[in-house]
C-alpha cells in the first residue's frame, strides 16, 4: 500500500519531468516558447478532458496515460481487495450464527453454572452449586406464565454469562431464527414494569437485563442494524426431524427443545469457548484488513490529488477538477461506501457479541493500537543495568584465575561452568533484542509476523530492560561467588541457584508488573513446544520451536538444555573435585543429556510432519528430514563420547553423519531460510530483493559465516588443545552469534514473502467446517484448517512474483 501510493506520486512526477518543461509565467526574458503574457487555458473555466487532450504536447499527454495506468491498477486491486473482505464478512456472520447455536448448546450442558458462577474461569458442574440456590432458580423460573400466543423467552437462553460478551437468543415465534443482540445496561435500566407491545412478563429474575428493557431497545435503529445481520436460512434437518418439528411448532414449542440430542450431534459444548475465541480474533483480523484497505484507498485518493495539483501548478493548466470528476470520483475506491459499510458490520456485530451490546467498548477494543510512549527511562534503566554488570564480571574473572580461590573454592571449575550453561541463554535473549532493533529500524513488520497484541507488544528498548536485568544479575552472583562475599553464612555456589530461583520467579511472576503480558506470551509459545503435534504449527512456534542447528531458537541454546542434568546431579552429589562424574562425555548418564539437547529437534521434527499432515506439501517433510538428521548427529555424538571419544568406528559414523547434517541444514539456510544464492540478481549470489541495502557486504559475511559455524563441530576432534569442556562453551557462543544474524535474514525474507503476497492479516481458522452436510464439529477444526471453508483465513494474495515463491518456500502458510 505505501508503496502503491509512492507510485502515485513518483512515478508520475518522474513521467513528466522527462521532457522539456513548459515556459512559466516569470520566465525570464528572451527566453524561447510561449510568451508568457498570453496563457494557454483559462484557469477559471474548468475544461472537460475529451476538449483538454488534444490541445496537449505528447509529454503533457504522456503524464495522463501514466495517470490512467496507475488508476486502472489501483482500481482492480482494490476492487478485488473488496471482494475478498466481503465474502469474508459474509463467513463471519454464518461462522457467529453457528455460534449462538453452540452457545445454546454450552449452556444447556452447564444449565445453572453459568449463571451463577460466571466469575470463574471454568463453569462448575451443578452438584457443586448449593441445593438451596438450585431451588430459589428453579421457583423463580417456575413463576413465568405462558405465553398467550406472541413471543416468548427460552429458558435455556436466559443464562447469562458474564464473562462471554455473546448476546442471548430471543424467544421466536414459528419459524424465526433471528438472533438478536443484547442490550446494553444503560437502556436496561432506564426501562420500567408496564407491559409494551410484545407480551412479556417482567423476567428480571430470569434474564439479566430484564426482557421488558429488551423489547424496547430491540426497536432501536442500532438494533435492527444488528438483527439485519443475522438474516440466515435455518440449518437443513431431516424429514423425520420436520415433521416432529412441526408438530411440536402448533404448541409453540421451539425444534431444539423437541430434539435437545439435536445440538449435542452437531455441537460439542466443551469446545464453545475456544470457538468463540477463535472467532472473536477472526472478526478482530477481519477489522483490521477493512481498516488497512480504507487507508490504502485514502492514500492513493491523495496521491492522485497531489499529482494532479503538482502537474496544474507546473503546466498551468485546469485538469485536476476534470480528472477528478470525470475517472476518479466514478470509480469504486473513490466513494469507499463498501467498506465503510462493512465496517460499521464488523463494528456493530463485535459490540453484539462481544461487547454486551456497549459500542463504545466495542470501538475502543476494534480500534485499539499501540500507544506512543517515550522510553526514556526504559533505555536509561538498560544502560545501568549493562554498565553496572560489566564491572562485576571483569572483576570476577580476575577473582577466578587467582590461586587463592581456587583453593578456597574446591570444583572451582565446575562453578565457572555452571554459571556458563546460565550465561548463554541470558546473553541471547540480550542479542534477541538486538534484533528487534534492527527489525524495528528497516520497517521489518514482525509484530504481524509473531502475532504480537498491540496492546502490550513490547518496544525494542522496553524488551532490553529485562534481559539486561537478568544478566547483570547474573554477573553480580558471579561476583559474590568467586568474591567470597559472606562464605561463612552464605556459600559460593549458592548464588547460582539464587539467581536461577529469582528469574524463574520473574517469568512465572502472575502480578501486573514487569511486563506480564509479554512474560506470559513467552511462557505460552515454551508451553506450546511440548503440544507442537496437537494444534496448528504457527511462524512464532519455527521461531521459538527448532532444532540445534536449524530454524529455531531453541536450537542454539542446545548447550544450556543438554546440561541441565549436570546443574542437578552436580548440586545433588556436591560441588568438589569429583563433579565430573555427572558429565555425559564419558559416562552412564549420556542418554539423559543427549534427550534433553535434542528435544527442540524432535520437537521441530514432529512440527514438519504435522505441516505434512494438514498441508500436503512435501516441502515440509524435506524440512523435517532434516531435523531427523539433527537427531542421528547428536546421537552418534554422544554414542563416541561415551566410548572415550577414540578413533573408530563409532568416530567415523558421527564425523560422516555430522558434515551431511551440516551440509543439509547450511543448504537450507541459504536456498530456503534466506532465499540467497539468486543467479538473477543485482549483486550476485543474493535475492533480488534486499532490505538492508546500506549494509550489503553483511549478506557476504552470513553466508560465509553460516557455512563455517555449520561445521563448528571439527572443533571436538583434535586431540590436544584445550579441555573439552572450553570447547562445547566456544561452540555454544559461536552458534548463538550465528542465530543472531540468522535471525536477521530470516525475518527479512518472511517479510518481503508478506509483502510479495499482499499478507496484512494475521489467518484465524474458523472453528465451524461446512464440508459435511451435517455440520458436524468435533472441536479439532483448529488442526484442520486447510480442510476448511477459509475464506476468513484467507490473505491478501494477488499472485506472487517470481521471488515470492522463493521466500516462503520453506513456510508457505508462515502467517504471523
């Protein structure tokens, strides 16, 4: 979209300047072509274009073909935009109409509970609920009379539940199945007692409102909008089902209460609020797409004047309100009422569902975006933290190398190495941060790419705030270790679990502080990890989920999870001169170490092969083939440390199986991860395609270094040299430098597949399938949905270029 509207207004500008430009009223004397006395046309006087063309000069002339080019194409992307959103709205509204009836349903499983404990998080079964609050429900709803003949509210229907915003089903007569909205509290409570034109009793003690406060508020403008958006055919049945329908209709008796095994066939009430989540962010996204596709029509709608008024003022001559008149005010995205209309919809159908009715919180929670904040503070508080922490360890690492340490602190060394499994992960989630830098610098759109809330996304200077936190901490147990700062109360390698104590504390801290909302976005994404085959495989699962030396995260911090078993054995058995015995290279205990450092593989491999599953795209299951070599890698590499890491067979398997797993995940990387070694491209060897164009010899340096670190695990084969120990925590710091300009690339690439593909919206599978006459929902269509109607799920893809297919190779549904 921005760059449709730079088109607009570059490309144009540029069209015209080519030639010769025309005399100026000013121009100096002497000067050859018109005299500047006698203007060509009457600004006054606008003139219709079929008389203004032909008086032009070919160059003038040239302007308005490159005006009309640019006008067609924005014109049919918008158009087909529109199209897109339309049916999109239309999904959502039968996807809404599903679900009232599986609410119906849900509250016919949980009767009471919902009602009246709908504070918790869970409704409670009705044993739990007191016998005595049973019975004042049931004599309450035992006093409504019956309807002599008009409308009647169902009781299945008026349990109300708090913490849902769904609105409740009306009571309809023969044949009506039109979902009305709720009413909002403040035209509840300014209703009173006399009876209105529909027959209904008082039902404050059945409803939460009152229905006499709904029948009013159900004649209201902004009620019949909504009611006008439920408008749907009733779902299909059987005969048999009609004619006991029927039947039961002349007693004015509703089909669902006939058949209460109807609903509990189609709909599982268990799965009813993960539909209506499911649901709530598809009209969030669906929001979001109208708004982005109304400023895409606002921009180019000034770009167009712009052009128009920069071209009037050079050439003087009256086009702009012909222009405008006559081809851009006929075409679609200039009025826009589509959209406009759509959105006052979504607006209206989020404020009935969602909302309780209460627009003005519906708009607010629509419209809500980031808010812009100074982070002064936030960056100043980085800044002590890291200078505070350098100190501390500079003065610590001298400590350490000194005699007199070393003897008071016996397994000195395997305290250095506890405190390294800890340094490496604090250290990249830092240099994570650099990324978001970077990111957030060259416009790299990874809020959508993550599917980060905007609400409580974290800015690149907040998120240092945190890590730099924990390091500096870290630095300063460090310190009071080797420092022996307190050893007669306190020992030395005691404040390495204190500090793993309090950074566990902080991220599973439930208060509202020290940002919970993104603590808790990490800790479910983690979770998520250990579920990777059981839901839909999302952009930030390959980003947080992969192996060792692949797409993942958790891939360079291999290292850190492979010695968790040493941090409790060593703990466990006593810091002393013997702690080497719980170190996996030789030893009994290598399967526990070899386990814990490939699980992000196996958990990556199990994420491809689901891919594979829904999708059917083969790529996935090449992808996950390497992760599967990940495995046999790591597994012969613990089987010859286990053997005392001699020469022999056991050396060969792992050396051979080792450079075809480096080969295999540095060819990805490269053809698939980064989309490089292009032969078609402005510098060769990379993608046509660049953002970081001011910093071009980097892309060099990453393939080079990439290749290298690929191979980084040559530096166990030597036989003298420095102790195995140095060498897996060089390794470990080499990889997560390698992630980090991986991580660079990455993103890269996945956003220029976005823009390639016109992807603005995140894709939300929509939790009712249409695939099967019977509408059936079995509560997993969140694992199926390229199976689904997904026109809800769809992107904005108009046709990818030839780099398009090159960049989301590896994910071709990597949504954000």
């Amino acid at each position: 979209m921005r760059r449709r509207s730079t088109t607009v207004t570059g490309i144009l500008g540029r069209a015209f300047s080519t030639g010769p430009q025309p005399q100026r009223a000013n121009s100096q004397k002497g000067s050859a072509g018109l005299d500047p006395a006698v203007p060509r046309f009457d600004l006054r006087r606008p003139i219709p274009l079929m008389e203004l063309l032909p008086q032009l000069t070919p160059v003038e002339r040239a302007f308005f073909e490159k005006l009309d080019e640019e006008l067609d194409k924005v014109e049919s992307f918008y158009c087909e935009r529109e199209r897109e959103m339309k049916h999109r709205a239309n999904l959502l509204k039968e996807q809404l109409q599903e679900l009232q009836d599986h609410r119906r349903a849900f509250y016919e499983a949980h009767p009471i509970a919902a009602a009246q404990y709908s504070w918790l998080p869970l409704p409670l079964p009705a044993p739990v609920i007191p016998s005595i609050m049973v019975r004042r429900r049931k004599a309450r709803q035992g006093k409504l009379p019956s309807p002599k003949g008009g409308k009647q509210w169902k009781l299945q229907s008026v349990a109300y539940d708090k913490d849902t915003a769904e609105s409740h089903m009306t009571a309809t007569g023969a044949g009506e199945g039109v979902a009305e909205p709720e009413m909002p509290k403040s035209a509840a409570k300014h209703t009173d007692s006399s009876s209105g034109d529909d027959d209904v009793t008082k039902a404050g003690d059945s409803s939460p409102e009152g229905t006499l406060g709904r029948s009013r508020w159900r004649t209201t403008g902004a009620a019949k909008s909504v009611q006008a958006l439920f408008q749907f055919r009733p779902t299909p049945v059987s005969e048999e089902n009609k004619k006991v329908s029927g039947d039961d209709s002349a007693g004015n008796e509703h089909s669902d209460d006939a058949h209460p095994t109807g609903r509990a066939i189609r709909y599982d009430p268990e799965e009813y609020q993960h539909a209506k989540k499911q649901l709530k962010k598809a009209v969030l996204e669906c929001y979001r797409g109208l708004e982005l596709l109304n400023n895409y029509r606002t921009l180019n709608l000034i770009g167009f004047r712009k052009a128009l008024k920069k071209f009037e003022k050079v050439t003087h001559i009256p086009a702009q309100h012909a222009y405008t008149k006559e081809k851009i005010e006929p075409s679609a995205f200039s009025s826009g009422a589509t959209v406009d209309a759509l959105i006052r919809d979504m607006e209206a159908l989020f404020a009935a569902r969602f909302a309780r009715g209460d627009k003005k919180k519906a708009l607010a929670r629509l419209r809500g975006g980031t808010k812009h904040t100074s982070h002064h503070f936030s960056t100043f508080r980085t800044g002590i933290f890291l200078g505070l922490a350098v100190p501390a360890l500079a003065d610590g690492l001298y400590r350490s190398f000194r005699s007199d340490t070393r003897v008071a602190i016996p397994g000195w060394d395997a305290l250095m190495y506890i405190y390294a499994i800890f340094f490496i992960p604090t250290l990249f989630a830092l240099l994570v941060g650099t990324n978001l830098l970077v990111w957030a610098r060259s416009r790299i759109n990874y809020v959508f790419i993550f599917e980060l809330d905007l609400r409580t996304r974290m800015d690149h200077r907040v998120y240092f705030e945190m890590p730099a936190f924990l390091l500096s901490l870290l630095c300063y147990a460090f310190w009071l270790s080797f420092a022996r700062v307190g050893e007669n109360s306190v020992a030395p390698t005691t404040w390495p679990l204190l500090w793993l104590a309090f950074a566990a504390l902080v991220m599973v801290n439930p208060l509202p502080i020290m940002f919970k909302a993104s603590r808790w976005w990490l800790v479910k994404n983690v979770s998520k990890l250990l579920t990777s085959g059981m839901h839909r495989v999302e952009f930030a699962d390959f980003w947080m989920g992969n192996h060792r030396d692949c797409r993942d995260q958790f891939c360079s911090l291999v290292f850190t999870l492979s010695n968790l078993y040493f941090v409790g054995c060593v703990y466990a058995t006593g810091i002393d001169d013997t702690w080497r015995q719980c170190t996996s290279n030789p030893g009994p205990r290598w399967g526990v170490a070899f386990l814990l450092g490939s699980l992000p593989l196996l958990v990556r491999l199990v994420q491809s092969v689901k891919r594979y599953a829904d999708s059917g795209l083969i790529t996935h299951l090449i992808n996950g083939g390497k992760y599967g070599s990940g495995v046999i890698y790591y597994l012969f590499y613990f089987l010859w440390r286990e053997q005392g890491g001699h020469r022999g067979p056991m050396f060969v398997l792992w050396c051979v199986f080792g450079t075809c797993y480096s080969l295999y995940a540095g060819a990805w990387d490269l053809l698939m991860d980064w989309s490089l070694l292009r032969l078609r491209a402005p510098y060769p060897l990379l993608r046509p395609n660049l953002l970081y164009t001011n910093y071009i010899p980097f892309y060099y340096f990453a393939i080079i270094s990439n290749i290298l670190i690929r191979f980084i695990w040559v530096i166990y084969i030597p036989v003298e040299g420095p102790d195995f120990i140095i060498r897996t925590f060089i390794a470990a710091m080499l990889e997560a430098l390698r992630r980090l300009q991986w991580n660079f690339l990455r993103l890269e690439n996945e956003h220029l597949g976005n823009i390639d593909q016109y992807r603005v919206t995140r894709e939300v599978p929509l939790p009712y399938s249409y695939d099967e006459p019977s509408h059936d929902s079995d509560g997993e269509d969140e694992e199926d949905h390229d199976h689904m109607s997904t026109a809800a799920a769809k992107s904005w893809r108009h046709g990818r270029r030839a780099s398009a297919s090159n960049n989301t190779a590896a994910e071709p549904d990597a949504d954000a």
